[in-house]
C-alpha cells in the first residue's frame, strides 16, 4: 500500500506543519509526493549517521594520539635488545685483552655462534692459548686443551672458574643470550650518561700499566717462555694456569713500563677522531632508560641487574650484575658502538668482576657476520680435535 505525501503532512499540529513548510521553502523541486517521502528518509538517515560520527569520534580522534605518547613497557625494551643482538646464526673474530694489576695479556678467538643453544670458540693467540677450543651444546660445555691434547666436560662448581684469567667465567658463556627468557624487566626511568664514564678514574686509562684501550700488540707477553708443565696430571677443568710454570725474560722494571709504553690513550678526544656515522665513540653522551631485572628462578647466575639501554639503538651501554642481597658481582662498560650491517654492536666493552683484583677484561669485536652460513660439523665434538 503507496502512502502519499499528504497523507505524511496530514498532522494538524504546528510542529509538522513547519516541518512541511521548511521542506517545500527548502526544496523547491520537492513537491510531489514521492520526492518528499525520499527527502525524509534521507533526513533520517543523515541523523542516525550523524549520532553515530560523535559516539565513536572520541576514539577515532584520541586512538592515534594515545599511540604516539604510549611508552614501552621495560619487557618491551628487554625484548628489543635481545632482537638485536641475537640471530640464527653469527660468526665473530674478536680478543680480550685482560688487564691485571701490573701487566696486560691479549687472547684472541674466533666463535661460531647457531641461535642461543651451540657455540664454537678457537682460541688463536697467544701461542700458549693457541687450539684451545670449546664447544657449548645447550646446557654442556667441552673443552679441548692442546696442552693434555684431552676433551673434558665443564661442570658444577668448575662454572665458577675463569675463562683464561679474564673476568669472564664459564657460567657467563653459559647464559641465555636472550635475557627476556630469564629476566623479568620494570622501567625505572631515564638517564643521560657518556659512553665509558662508568669505569672510574681508576681505570680511565691514565695510570701505568692499566692499559684500557690498549693496542693489542701483546708485546709484554712475547717475552715470556714456557718453562714446565704440570708434575702431576691435572685434575678435569680448566688447564690450572698456577701448574704452568712460565719463565720473565724481562726485568721487573721492564716488565712494570712495557704496558705504559705500548699503550693506547683512551680519551673521548682520540675516540672521536676516528667517529662516523657507522661509530659511535668513548666519551659520546647517550640517553638510556634505566632497567631492573629480576630472575625468573633460582637457577640463573645473577638473581638481579640494573641495565642502562640506548633509547635509539636498542644496545646495553652498561650493566651491573648482583646478588640476592644486594652485593655488586660484575660490571660491564660499554667503550664504543660500532654498526655491523643493519645491527648496532657494542665493539668495546669493559668486563670488571668486582670481587677480583685486576682492572677488568676488555673485550674488541674485530668483525662479526650476523645470519653466516655455518657448517654443521662445527657444533661437534669431533670438531673440538
């Protein structure tokens, strides 16, 4: 059944006879019946869509703004650093340069590195250190020592040892690289600090014999000659260094001077000489957000870390290790950021055991591969001989 249009406008009240007029005045072209059954039913849908707009606009309008001014929770940012580091694959030529109290020895190695589970490390300098390899397959470690020409399990209380009289221990090689599998991370806040800043004055490379930032040329140690091995066969672990009996062809005071001799000055100034945009140098102030990580169980090493993050590239600047009570472990300070690819890495890093005397390990990357192809006989044992 049609309904005409007088029929619509047939209320006599004063309300619908000047909705009729202002429709008419209006539209002119609107007087017949069935364009103003079409102008209504148009007036009624631009009503309906109208309310529609202002229920939902506040959401429209606010949601990209609330985007933008979100922060990242510090589970996000921990997350971010592990993808950063992190690859399926990595080959890496690096050394570590330990800086005892009175002398400084360099040890470089090469690692193969497959996701978080199987690493390949070959020692390759100096000559005593040289074949010696290990091999970590999850939660195993091997060693192979050229000296006893033996393969030995690393395990239990030998964790705690060092890795050849640097700071590092067997338990830190042993660590999930991913820290958001172990860590749970809260956001403390922000920081302006510089690149280096956090070692102290102690250890800012203008003492004799501290020799940060040292050239590697090993020079101290190329005087040293093997005298005698081990009376008796040592016991499973790592080869006890106090059982190798090395002769000093140097004078004590030749042996006091040589580190100051062949050092490299580690200022902010000599960083930046060679800076670009690819580097980023000693002494360069970067603005971090400061973590707190807390173990996700009893079984991790260190039950609680503090973390300064670069808030632009995603890399740890300087860490602090401690334990349950509160005691500071290990320190590690980021000297340099070099960029490898499409990554940012940190290229210098100072490693400080705080309960050990020396002034830390620090450790150069001299090259690294992210996504290398990797034989797979590499993560063997039979690779180890």
């Amino acid at each position: 059944m049609k309904m005409s249009a007088d029929k619509i406008f047939s209320d006599n009240s004063a309300r619908q006879k000047l909705r009729r007029n202002i429709y008419r005045n209006i539209y002119p072209a609107a007087r017949t019946p069935g364009a103003l059954i079409i102008i209504d039913f148009l007036r009624l849908f631009a009503v309906v869509a109208l309310s529609a707009v202002f229920l939902f606009c506040p959401q429209i309008l606010v949601q990209p703004a609330a985007a933008q001014t979100q922060k990242l929770s510090g589970q996000d940012i921990l997350k971010r650093v592990d993808d950063n580091i992190t690859a399926d694959n990595k080959i890496m030529t690096a050394k570590m340069i330990i800086h005892l109290r009175r002398a400084s020895r360099t040890v470089e190695f090469k690692s193969y590195i497959q996701g978080t589970e199987k690493a390949f490390t070959e020692y390759l300098a100096p000559p005593r250190e040289r074949g010696t390899k290990m091999l970590k397959l999850g939660n195993q470690l091997w060693m192979y020592s050229p000296w006893t020409e033996r393969t030995i399990l690393i395990s239990g209380h030998m964790l705690r040892q060092s890795v050849m009289g640097s700071d590092l221990s067997y338990e830190d090689m042993m660590e999930d690289p991913r820290l958001s599998n172990s860590y749970t991370a809260e956001l403390m806040g922000e920081e302006v600090i510089r690149l280096g800043e956090g070692l102290g004055p102690e250890q800012a490379g203008d003492e004799p014999g501290i020799g940060i930032g040292s050239n590697a040329s090993n020079k101290l140690f190329a005087d040293y000659s093997l005298v005698s091995g081990p009376a008796e066969p040592e016991p499973p672990g790592e080869p006890g260094y106090e059982n190798w009996r090395y002769e000093n062809l140097r004078t004590e005071t030749e042996e006091y001077q040589a580190p100051e001799i062949n050092r490299e000055i580690a200022s902010p100034q000599a960083g930046q000489a060679g800076s670009s945009s690819d580097v980023v140098a000693r002494g360069t102030e970067v603005s971090c957000w400061v973590l707190e990580l807390a173990a996700r169980s009893e079984d991790v090493a260190y039950p609680r870390r503090k973390l300064w993050v670069d808030r632009e590239r995603f890399v740890v600047v300087r860490e602090e290790r401690y334990a349950a009570g509160g005691t500071l472990l290990k320190k590690t300070e980021v000297l340099s950021l070099k960029r490898f690819g499409k990554r940012w890495v940190p290229d210098r890093a100072v490693f400080k055991d705080m309960l050990k005397a020396g002034e830390g390990t620090e450790f150069v990357i001299d090259s690294i591969e992210f996504d290398a192809r990797i034989p797979d006989y590499i993560f063997t044992r039979a690779a180890l001989k």
